[in-house]
C-alpha cells in the first residue's frame, strides 16, 4: 500500500524548481504547472514506486508528488462507460483497439531523474504492432505514444499543467472530459463537455471539433457516450460508422471480428437448421398438393376420353388447372360428365 503523508512540502532555499502554492492562490504549482484540484506532498522515489495512490504529477527531482482529490463515482463511471463504447467500434472496425487504464508515464532528463504522470485512460489503435507500455510504465522516447490519452477532470483541470507536459512530450491527441455529475464537495466552474486537443505541425495543441485517431467521432458524441449509461439506437449508429470508417482505412469489418464471426457463424448454422426443418414441412404440403391434382387430372381426361369429348392439344391449360386445384371432386366430376368439350368443362367446373 502507498503511504504517503498528506502535508505541503516545505519551500527548500535554493531550489527554484519548488513553487509551492504562492502565487496560484491555493493551487499547487511547480515550474509553472499549475495542479488544480490536487495536493502537493512530498514523494521520494521509493515511495512513488511503492505508491498506489493516483498521482497526477510526480517530479524526482523536486521529490514532490501532486495527489488528486479523491475522485468518487462521477469520476470512474465515465471511464467505465468508455470502456464498453470503445470495444462496440473495435468489433465494427473488425481490430482490437488496446486500453492501458492503470500506466504510468515517464519522462527521464539528461541526468536520469524521472518526471511521471498518470492519464485515465490510454488508447492505441494497433496494439499488435507497437511498442507497448511495459511493466505498467510508458518510457516517453522509447515506447510508442498513445493514440489518444484520456484525461477525466471531475475534480481536477489538467489545462493548467497536465496538458502543457502533455504537448511537450509529444503525444498526438488528447481528451479532456468534464463529466455530467457534479463533484460531491463542491460546484465546479466549467460547464460539462469534452475537449479535443491535437498535436499541429510545430508542436503545439489545437482545440477541436473531432478526433483524428477515430474519424469523424465528434467531441459532442464522444462526450454522450461518456456519460450515457445505456447505449441508445442513435448511439449505436455513430459507434458502427466511427467503426466502419477505422475499418475502411484498414481494410478490416465486423466478420474480422472473432466474436462477432463466431456468434453470426452460429446464427447462420441455426437458421439453416431451421430453414431445412421449414422446408421439409413446405415440401410435404407441397407435394400432397401437387398429387391430388394429378390425380383428378388423370380422372378427367379418363372421363373425357370414355365420352369421346373432343379435347384440345393443350388441355388442361394452366386456367384448368388453376379451377381443378379450387374445385371439390363433386363438381369436378359433374363438370366431366356434362361438358360438350374442353372449354365448356372449365366453365362448368368454375360454376
């Protein structure tokens, strides 16, 4: 277990690095990084390793650590929530997508010292190919980034500090989530939503509109599915087309999908199981039919033939049949009796 003593780190003379809470006004702040939301304690590297608190912010060298207010359920049910909608557009898009919820990311300077923070969420569109987070850490220059990183601000607001790291060190695209439900202790002051934040060209991050890394998944959507805890028909559309496009950039669908192969194997195997039971059924009905009728085919023509009634090269034409397939065998055998010839027959057994 993580034991780490609650208490503000002391300013240390001639360590510039150390801001305390000065100018902020009660928010943490180190090199200028402000950590709302978080306390700032002190953390050696022994007791980050040991730690199993969420450390938003750790710097080995300063031996500070920023400890996020506890978070509670508007915080995890979003993340939760993320979880299942990401896998519904993994198995439309037919590849797995990976989910790192429990990482820890570094960053070592030129003299080996650390400086660490631990996101949400991270999501890596191709897993099977890249150099994943190893022993719970991602070495930022030696892993690969992640496609998106997920921040959950409920009590927290990472714009100040969290997302200037985050730019610095690379990473494509970020998400900042400000949850529906309000924290438990306290009325923030941002309205509810998402941002979407992606690396440009100089290294900088951009506000946008929609993902990059999911195309055409917009802030708005992306921050419904978040915070809805079922996943309505509407809803399910934009995940299947925010799969199918991911798909159609990889040449992939659902039939690559494992699961989704097995289950509709399955359902395919049972239906033709069904249809062959069906068409047994259809077939008997059928063929009592088809019997009865040429049976009292063979009855008239006998009958005529006895009576010498002249018939045609084409009799019983299709409207004969059609009337010996309605008609009861009383009339059918009275029509063959009366009849002057083939025609008459069809008007008498019609009646």
């Amino acid at each position: 277990m993580r034991q780490v003593r609650s208490r503000p780190v002391e300013n240390r003379p001639g360590n510039p690095r150390d801001e305390g809470r000065g100018d902020a006004g009660g928010v943490p702040v180190l090199d200028g990084l402000e950590f709302p939301g978080c306390e700032q304690v002190p953390m050696s590297s022994v007791q980050y390793e040991a730690s199993e608190q969420h450390v938003e912010f750790w710097d080995e060298a300063a031996g500070v650590a920023m400890i996020a207010d506890s978070p509670g359920l508007g915080h995890e049910e979003p993340r939760g929530l993320l979880a299942g909608v990401v896998e519904r557009i993994a198995q439309e898009r037919g590849a797995r997508i990976g989910r790192f919820c429990a990482v820890s990311l570094l960053r070592y300077d030129t003299r080996g010292l650390r400086r660490a923070m631990e996101p949400d969420e991270c999501l890596y569109l191709y897993p099977d190919r890249a150099n994943l987070p190893a022993g719970g850490s991602l070495i930022v220059g030696e892993s690969d980034p992640p496609d998106v990183v997920v921040e959950i601000d409920h009590t927290t607001d990472v714009r100040r500090g969290k997302l200037r790291v985050y730019q610095s060190w690379g990473f494509p695209e970020l998400w900042v989530e400000v949850p529906a439900a309000e924290p438990p202790t306290r009325r923030r002051r941002r309205l509810s939503g998402l941002a979407i934040y992606l690396l440009n060209a100089d290294g900088e991050y951009e506000p946008a509109l929609a993902s990059r890394a999911f195309p055409g998944w917009q802030a708005d959507e992306i921050h419904a599915a978040m915070n809805e805890l079922v996943i309505t028909e509407g809803a399910g559309a934009i995940l299947r087309r925010v799969g199918a496009a991911l798909g159609k950039r990889d040449g992939t669908g659902p039939e690559d999908d494992p699961l989704l192969r097995a289950h509709r194997q399955e359902c395919r195997a049972a239906g033709r199981a069904e249809g062959r039971v069906e068409g047994r059924t259809e077939g008997r009905t059928e063929g009592i039919g088809e019997g009865r009728l040429r049976e009292r085919v063979e009855m008239v023509l006998a009958t005529l033939r006895e009576r010498r009634v002249a018939m045609s090269p084409g009799f019983p034409c299709e409207s004969s049949l059609a009337a010996l397939a309605e008609a009861s065998t009383a009339d059918i055998v009275s029509a063959s009796m009366a009849c002057r010839d083939d025609a008459d027959f069809e008007d008498l057994v019609r009646g």
